[in-house]
C-alpha cells in the first residue's frame, strides 16, 4: 500500500513537471472548410505563430477531413476522417511545418510557421539613492575684526641751528688818553697831524665795516645749514 502511495506521487510529480508554462503563450484559429484550410488571422492557408503559442483547428465544412503534417521536428495528426469537432497542437519548437489533408492530399494543405520567442529580461527596478542631508555647519554669529592698532608717530621737533651771534670784539681800544702835561714830539706842521688823525680814524671806521659784514655772512651760513 504505501508503494502504491510513493508510486503515485511520483507519477504526480513526473506529470507536473512535464507542464512547461508559456507566459505570453496564445492560440490561433484555423477552420477546415471544405478543401481548404484557413488562417483566422491571413486569411489564407498560412498560419504564423511563436513558439509556445497553439493551433486550433475547428471544422466547418460539410466533407471529412484530417489535419496531418507532412514534414517539420514535430509530428501531429488529428486522427479519423471527420466533418465536425476540434483539434490542437501546441508548437514549442521554431520551424515551418508542413501539413496537409489525409483525405484529400496536396490539393488542401496548410503552413504553419513557428517564431522563437524572445525572452523576457527582468530588468531590476532602479534603486533609489540615499542623499545626504548635509549638516547645518555652525557659522559664528559675528566676527570680532579688531582694526590695524593705532600707529604713533613720533615726529621730532624740528631743530634750529641757531648761530651764535657773534660780536666781534672791539676793533681796536681808544687810543689811550695822553696826560696833559706831556709834550708831543712836533713831527710837523698841525695841519699835517690833523690829516693823520683823519686817515686813521677812517682806517677804524672801514675794518669795523669789514669785521661787521664778516660776522654776518657767518650768521647766515650756519643758520642755511
């Protein structure tokens, strides 16, 4: 008993893995008049699928007939002569199949062309990105700018040269009194001592004018300096 348990759940797990799940798989129409196959879709007798998807052949005519392929990797045949019902095939592998009617030949044949189906790439959906909240950066509130301290200029006091005056000393002493009672010695007439009195009082008065302007230049000359 427990063997046939085992037994049929291998068969269950065998039968489901043999289902194959097409997403995006469809069926396509075909209806077997009389003498003819017609596509659903062309119109005619060619029928154009991907592959996964499945042909479903419905009959419409009055007359028998099968839907037997005549050439292709997959083979499928509808079985008995008959004037109504259905038949399917699901095509998986890409290719062009040939069929035809077993009752009829050549005269009414079909196409079915099989696409590869593209496979759908899960594209990961973008991520979103973190951004940093920058920090509030702490700016102090003023800035205490102390200006250039004051700069004290010395100025010196300007100085002077002042020249010392100079007085220039006594040209020459007065001649020194003569006593009265001394006699001078007559060297001439009066009239000549009177000139020689004259002459040497102008000779005092000119070196006094020269000791004068002398003393002056030199003022000037070191007060220029």
């Amino acid at each position: 008993m427990k063997w046939l348990v085992l037994s049929g759940l291998g068969m269950a797990g065998l039968a489901a893995a043999s289902i194959v799940v097409v997403a995006g798989a469809a069926t396509q129409g075909v209806a077997v008049q009389d003498y003819q196959f017609v596509d659903g879709t062309s119109g005619n007798a060619t029928t154009t699928i991907t592959a996964g998807d499945t042909v479903l052949w419905t009959w419409t005519g009055v007359d028998v007939h099968t839907v037997e392929n005549s050439g292709g990797s997959e083979t499928f045949v509808s079985g008995l002569p008959v004037s109504t019902g259905t038949f399917s095939h699901t095509f998986n592998t890409p290719g062009t199949y040939n069929y035809v009617c077993g009752v009829h030949g050549p005269t009414m044949a079909g196409t079915v062309i099989v696409n590869t189906r593209a496979v759908a790439t899960d594209t990961p959906a973008p991520q979103p990105t973190n951004t940093p909240v920058p920090e509030p950066s702490n700016t102090p509130d003023a800035t205490n700018t102390a200006g250039p301290a004051p700069t004290s200029t010395t100025v010196p006091p300007a100085v002077t040269n002042v020249a010392p005056t100079s007085t220039p000393a006594a040209v020459a002493a007065a001649p020194a009194a003569r006593p009265s009672g001394a006699a001078l010695p007559a060297t001439g007439s009066g009239s000549a001592s009177g000139a020689g009195g004259l002459r040497l009082a102008a000779a005092l008065v000119f070196v006094s004018g020269l000791l004068a302007v002398a003393g002056a230049a030199l003022v000037r000359s070191r007060r220029s300096a």
